[in-house]
C-alpha cells in the first residue's frame, strides 16, 4: 500500500512541479515584455532583469493554488486514462485512500505557499517596487504616478519611492485646514528615519496665505507623524501581496486614523483562507477525475480545470469588490466561494464512490 501511495504521490507531485513550471515560465515571459514598457531614467534592460528576478516569489505565491489544483487533475487524469487508477482501485485500494495520497503534495504546496506568502514574497516584492521606483527617478521634484498616497488628518502624503532601510524618495505633504482650504505644499527630495520622527532633506514649502504664497527651502526640517518604516513599507506593495502581519498591521492602523480598512481586510482573509481555498480546489479536481472526467481527453481535462479555476477566482474578484462597496463581512466574500466548491466537490466524491 505505501509503494502504492508513493506512487500516487509522485504523479500528482510532478503534474503539479510541472504545471507551476509552465505557468511562471509564461508569467516571467509576458512579465519581461510588460516591463520594457517602462524602461526610462536609470531604469533599463538589467534593472528589468533584476526586478523580474525580485518578483519571482511573489509570481510562485499567486499560482501556487492553480498549480495545485491542474497538476492534480493531469497527474490523476493521466493515471485515469491509463486505467491505473481503476487498477489500483480493483486491488482494493479505498477511494479515501487515493484521495488522500493525491491530497498530500497538496499539502506540501500549502505549506510552502504560506511561507513564502508570508516570509519571502512581501520582502522581495518591497524591495523590487522601491528600487524600480528609484531607478524611474523618484527624487524629481514632482509627484510620481507610480508613487503611493496617503492621509493622515488633515495632511495627504504622495511618496514616490519607500525603501525597506527607512528612506523615503520624492515626499510631497499637502495640509489642509478643518475647512479642507490648502494652506501648504511641500516637496522634500528624501526623508531619513530617526527612530522617532523623520528627518526631511531638502524641502521647499510653498504657504498659501491671504493674497499672496510664500517659498521657503530648507536643507533638513523634522516631520513629526505617525507613519514608521514598518507602515510605509506596506504602501508600496499591492495588499494582496502582503504579509499577514503587515495587513493586520496596516489595517489595524487606518483603522485607528478614521480610514476605510475593508480594502486590506479583504487582503488579509484572501490571504488568511487561501491554504483552504487550495485544499478545496484540488478536492473538486479529485472528484471530477473519479467523477465526470473519467473518461474524457486530457485536453478537454484541463479546458474544464481552466474553466472550474477561473470561475473560482471570478467568484472571489466579484463578491470582494462588493463587500467593500455594500459594507458586508470580507470573510463572507472569500468564505462563499470555498463553501460552493466544497461541497460540490463533496457530492461529486460520494456520487463516485
């Protein structure tokens, strides 16, 4: 039984190696010829080369669920159509026992996707946007696109570039009073932490006052805010891949300043219930390969796994939006979609058994 369960676990393994393979292949391919796109200042053909190679864990995080769930369902399909499974199933190997043979490189995949989506990708991900943003020239004297914006009463904040070492490229502050009147616009080139308030370098201010505006540049002047390099570094970084730590965090924070959060809480439970929502879908794949796929072409195999894979995400990207615009609970939005598919995964396991 254990040469058997080896067995099983190699095929389905090696789908799985195999699919992510392909797949970031053709992501760092596209990713490649996206980026030449932005290629300007200091930011050319080598510092593409090395952001590329920077985002590559956080690329290996997002299709770690769909690596899982096809490589499940070519690894099984194959022994399928080899009539391996019906083999091993006449020498009175228990349908629970294939299940769960196939669900362990699952498992595996799990539990690398957690670590990786919460030691490795944040960091990689945070120093490839900053250096990018740093190599597009973010210490110009006005505000980047790429840059991030933030509030924090009644200043707004646009950085063009946030590093991890505490250093920010590019701050613009606009304050305001309670009336929402500007009464300043100042652009600093870079920002240094001091451990308890920032140090801001070569700053000119402009006052709006009465009937008239005023400049004034100085070489340093302190800015005093609640922002440290832990929060900042979370801007820069799309929620999504982020750390758990560092969502909760941040969310936690926005919270604390009167602001909308339910963006990053979203975040925070896609993230927290994806080792679910990965063993769910590699169930669906297993039941569908004893069920309805049973007998069909591997091609029309992974055309269903494609369509069943996209519809999943689909459902999870609509009802996300909508529980931040309609105000209901996150987890409801990220919880539905795994509950559907679970139990038609179910169904279709106790039809086939």
């Amino acid at each position: 039984m254990r040469r058997i369960d080896r067995y099983v676990m190699r095929n389905v393994g090696g789908a799985m190696v195999l699919v992510m393979v392909v797949v970031l292949s053709l992501d760092l391919i596209f990713g490649f010829i996206g980026e030449l796109d932005h290629i300007r200042n200091n930011y050319g053909i080598l510092e593409v080369l090395w952001y590329m190679l920077f985002t590559i864990p956080r690329r290996i995080y997002d299709y770690l669920p769909l690596g899982a769930f096809m490589g499940c369902l070519v690894g099984l399909g194959a022994m399928a159509g080899s009539s391996e499974l019906t083999v091993i199933r006449a020498a009175g190997v228990s349908l629970a026992r294939i299940v769960w043979s196939a669900m362990k490189p699952a498992l595996v995949i799990v539990v690398l996707g957690v670590l990786i989506g919460e030691y490795v990708a944040p960091a990689t991900e945070r120093f490839a946007e900053s250096e990018k943003a740093v190599a597009l020239g973010a210490n110009k004297n006005i505000a980047s696109s790429r840059g991030v914006w933030h509030r924090e009463g009644n200043e707004f904040i646009h950085l063009n570039a946030v590093q991890p070492n505490g250093v920010l490229h590019g701050v613009s502050l606009y304050r305001f009073n309670d009336q929402r009147k500007l009464l300043s616009a100042s652009f600093a080139k870079r920002a240094i932490y001091q451990g308890d308030h920032w140090l801001l370098q070569n700053i000119r201010t402009t006052y709006i006052e009465k009937d008239r505006t005023r400049v004034e540049t100085h070489a340093e002047q302190t800015w005093d805010t609640g922002l440290s390099p832990g929060v900042l570094s979370v801007l820069i970084v799309d929620p999504t891949d982020l750390s758990l730590s560092g969502l909760y965090t941040y969310a936690r924070y926005l919270g604390e300043q009167d602001l909308n959060a339910a963006q990053y809480w979203l975040a925070f439970w896609k993230k927290a219930l994806q080792p679910l929502g990965t063993a769910v879908m590699v169930l669906v794949a297993i039941s569908f390969i004893f069920g309805p796929l049973r007998s069909v072409t591997m091609g029309f195999r992974v055309f269903t796994g494609l369509l069943v894979g996209l519809l999943f995400k689909y459902m999870q990207d609509l009802l996300g939006p909508m529980s931040v615009v309609y105000g209901f609970n996150p987890v409801l939005a990220v919880l539905i979609p795994i509950i559907i598919s679970g139990i038609a995964g179910l169904i279709l396991m106790r039809r086939a058994g």
